[in-house]
C-alpha cells in the first residue's frame, strides 16, 4: 500500500484528481468530509465550536450554520486560526486510524485535504501531490459549484496557503486549466510513474 496526499487550493480541482484515483482503485480519505461529520450535532467537536463562537453559529434545529460560520472565520485570520487548532486534531486523528485499518490492504490511498495539515498528512504521504489552477478559473469554478460571490471565494482563497507554499511541499505538480481529459490523462502517467516508485 502506497499513500498520496492530494491538496490544492479550493477550485483548483483536487478532489477531480481524488476522484480520478478513487476510479483507478485507491481508496480514498476524504479530510474535508471527515470535517463535516466531527462538526455534526451532538459531536464533541461541536460542542467546543459551539462554546467558543456561541450559538448564534446554529440554525433553527441547532446544526452548525456552516455559512454563518464561514461569513465569521473567512473575515478573521484569528478566529479562522482558533477553527482550525479545534478541528484539526480531530481531523487528523481520524485520518491515521483509517490509515492503520487500510494499511494491509493492497490498495493504494488516497488523502484529500486542502489544508496540508503537518500530522495526518504531509507525515504520512509516501508523496504529495499538489493541484494548481489558474486563479480565474479558480474564482469561476467555486462561484458556480458554491453559489458564492466573487468576494466570497476570494476570502476563502486568501484564508489557504498560497501557490508557493503549495509547491514547496510538492513531489507532483498537477496543472488543472485545460479539459478534463488532459486532468485524466496527467494523472494517469504520474500514478503510473508513482507505482514504479
């Protein structure tokens, strides 16, 4: 068993490239949903975001408003940092012990975070593979998928690392500005590379 850690910045199109894989036969851990279930109602994880941003983060049923929640953290570096430092332990923890149930498994796997967070992921990939898109592309991507405005991703965007920090943690650079096809094919030569590692 092999592991790639697969990151990029949001729209770039990392989890395209996850997905590609997936289809080839890796399995794959999925941080951003990881993060989805530590934060659901009644979740431990829950409860300290709760305490410290109050409940005026929670719809009427008392979920997580995640857009509220976002409209907060994405304006201030200092609460987007407290987010993070609840979340990401968890977020990590979990990673390694499905890491640990896949490890005797023939298949290789596959992280998908866009945070390359340092335990859990840049610790753990046998090689990192970073997606990069051109920064218009980008904004237009998220715009459709997300139903946000222009200012809205570019908050999001200026809240993640940026390409050089990317790049600098990369053993595979995926350019992702043509067709899907040209994505397909890039990937399929860098795993093919990968597995003669």
């Amino acid at each position: 068993m092999k592991t790639i850690g697969v990151t990029g910045g949001i729209g770039s199109g990392k989890s395209t490239v996850s997905k590609i894989l997936s289809d080839m036969g890796a399995a794959v851990i999925d941080a951003d949903a990881i993060y989805r279930s530590i934060t659901e109602k009644g979740h431990e994880v829950y409860r300290e975001i709760v305490n410290y941003f109050g409940d005026e983060i929670l719809d009427n049923n008392g979920d997580l408003d995640r857009k509220r929640l976002a409209a907060i953290v994405f304006q201030d570096e200092e609460e987007l940092n407290t987010l993070n430092s609840i979340t990401h332990k968890h977020i990590a923890r979990i990673i390694i012990e499905k890491l640990n149930e896949l490890k005797n498994g023939e298949k290789n796997v596959v992280i998908d975070a866009a945070i390359p967070i340092e335990h859990g992921f840049l610790d753990v990939a046998d090689q990192v593979w970073v997606v990069l898109a051109d920064k218009e592309n980008r904004i237009k991507r998220v715009m459709k998928r997300n139903g946000l405005t222009r200012e809205q991703v570019l908050e999001r965007m200026k809240a993640q690392p940026d390409d050089d920090y990317y790049c600098s943690i990369a053993d595979v650079i995926i350019l992702n500005d043509g067709s899907f096809e040209d994505l397909k094919t890039e990937v399929e030569e860098n795993h093919r590379r990968f597995q003669l590692d």
